[in-house]
C-alpha cells in the first residue's frame, strides 16, 4: 500500500511538472532593447498569471526556426524579418498586433543619413562620392535600415553597394548607426527616421552636425507575432492585454514609447493583419537581384 502511495505520488508531481512547463509563454526579441522585452514578458506573467521565457535571437533564420519547432510562442519582428518568417512558415505565425490606431497599423520612414563634413551632400552626391564613402547600415533584415535604402539606391544607377562604396557594414541596431555617421566611423547610413528624432531629443546628436539626405514613404511597423502554439482563448486574452496595455499600465507604456518611435506616434496597439505587409511584398519583390544579395546575407550574417 505504501509503495502504491509513493507511485501515486510520484506520477502527481510529474504531472504538476509538465503541466507547469506547458504554461510557460517563450517569448522571442532580436537584441533590440533586451530590458524592455523583459518587463513586457513580466507584465504578461503578471496579467494572465503565466510562466514567461525571454529568449535572444539575433539571426531571423534562428527565430523563424525556433517559431517552426515550437520553441517560440511570441516574437518581435521587423517589418521585413516577419516578410521572410511567414513566407516560410504560412499560417502557423500570424501577426497578433503592431503599433497603430483607429484601425490603422502605424508607419515609419527610412533614411540616409550623413555629417555635414562628410562631403556628401546631396543624393547625387552619394552616387558621384561612392568609393570615397563608408555606408553602415542596421542589421540585414531590417527594412528601414537596409531593405528600403537598398531599393532605392539601385533606382538611382548604384546597383551593388557593395561594388559600389569604399565600405558596406552592418552595425547591429539604429542607434549604433547613427553614433558611427556621428563619430565620423561612415560617411553614410541608414535608419528608421525615428531614430533620429530620438537620438536628437535626447541630446545624443545634434542637426548642425547630422543631415538627411533622403526619405522614404511609409513602412508599415514591424508585429509581434504569434504562433499557433497558443490557443485561441489565450490568444484573445494576449491581444486583449497588449490592446489594453497604455491605460492598464502606463508606465511601462510611457518606456515603450520612450524606446520605439512608432509607439509614440501611434499611442499604442492594434489588432496585427498580414495584410499590412502586402505593400512591402509588392515593392521588394519587383528588384531582380534582391533575392540573390538577400540569400548571402542571411547565409553569412543573418
């Protein structure tokens, strides 16, 4: 009878164990603001009195095959890096919300940037100066950050960066971009506007010394997206949560605008359609070569 109790026992505290490892939500960030992901995984442990697991991974191809072997539940993506990661895994990652308002997704800009005593003044200037320039971008897969300037510097006859610039280099995040064209590391680079402002409200830069030479249209902000891991009940209930979250806590609303230009534009989330993306699809999808520079860089870098 007693060893019928222990086996009893046992078989509970394994049940206990593998039903609290199943409550665990895995949620997935690039490296972009670390901390802040960290307290928002705190807000949803908090809310839906949930395990939580903050996981980094810095490649998109790491990310998106974590989604696919269900090591991810939730992850933060770029405009861009969700492009790939849904073309690949269809219907199991949907977008659950993006920053926007009144049923609008909310939109950002790209630019190149440049010193005032860089030389290069003008956007004839980046094509007549290219072999006396340094270009650095954000990371591969960004948007904004390398996908868009690249497209648009191929419609102005700069086919290859890399054949084209004294230098092509990707510093891991906006912000680095910006400190490396303000300490005169490039002589060029690209970002998400919105960085700018920041870095300029803040202090960090200043616009007698930092200059725009070109801006793109609108992007659509990238998601945090979803996998189908997640039932729909606790799905409804982390929609909910994330739609709620400026007035429900404030402050931590107030760090998240601090940090993403988008969220303080938009003045907080709305339900994340795939649709959003269509525009960027139809855009990077007419440049022929694209594709090719794409696949090296996320074989070697991302």
């Amino acid at each position: 009878m007693k060893k019928k109790n222990s086996v009893f026992v046992l078989v509970t505290i394994l049940m206990l164990a593998l039903s609290s490892k199943a409550q665990v939500i895995k949620i997935a960030h690039n490296g972009n603001s670390p901390e802040l992901t960290q307290e928002i995984g705190n807000y949803i442990k908090l809310k839906l009195n949930r395990q939580v697991s903050i996981v980094e991974y810095s490649k998109i191809t790491d990310m998106t095959n974590a989604l696919k072997t269900n090591k991810v539940d939730l992850a933060f993506m770029g405009a861009f890096g969700y492009i790939l990661a849904k073309n690949a895994l269809s219907t199991k990652i949907e977008p659950l919300v993006v920053f926007g308002k009144n049923n609008t997704p909310g939109s950002y800009t790209s630019s190149i940037i440049t010193h005032r005593t860089s030389g290069v003044g003008s956007v004839t200037d980046i094509k007549t100066q290219t072999s006396k320039s340094k270009f650095v971008l954000a990371t591969p897969t960004s948007a904004s950050g390398h996908i868009i300037p690249r497209l648009f510097l191929q419609t102005i006859g700069i086919e290859s960066m890399e054949n084209s610039f004294q230098s092509v280099t990707f510093s891991g995040g906006h912000e680095e971009v910006i400190t490396k064209v303000n300490t005169h590391q490039a002589e060029l680079g690209a970002i998400a506007t919105g960085y700018l402002a920041t870095a300029i409200k803040n202090g960090q830069v200043s616009t007698k010394d930092i200059a725009v030479l070109w801006t793109s249209g609108p992007i659509v902000e990238g998601p945090i997206v979803i996998n189908n891991t997640i039932s729909d009940a606790d799905q409804n209930k982390i929609l909910i949560l994330f739609l709620q979250l400026p007035t429900d806590n404030p402050t931590l609303w107030k760090k998240i605008e601090t940090t993403y230009p988008g969220a303080r534009q938009s003045g907080g989330y709305i339900k994340g359609k795939d649709e959003y993306y269509d525009a960027t699809r139809k855009l990077i999808s007419h440049i022929e070569n694209l594709k090719v520079i794409l696949q090296f860089y996320l074989k070697t870098n991302y």
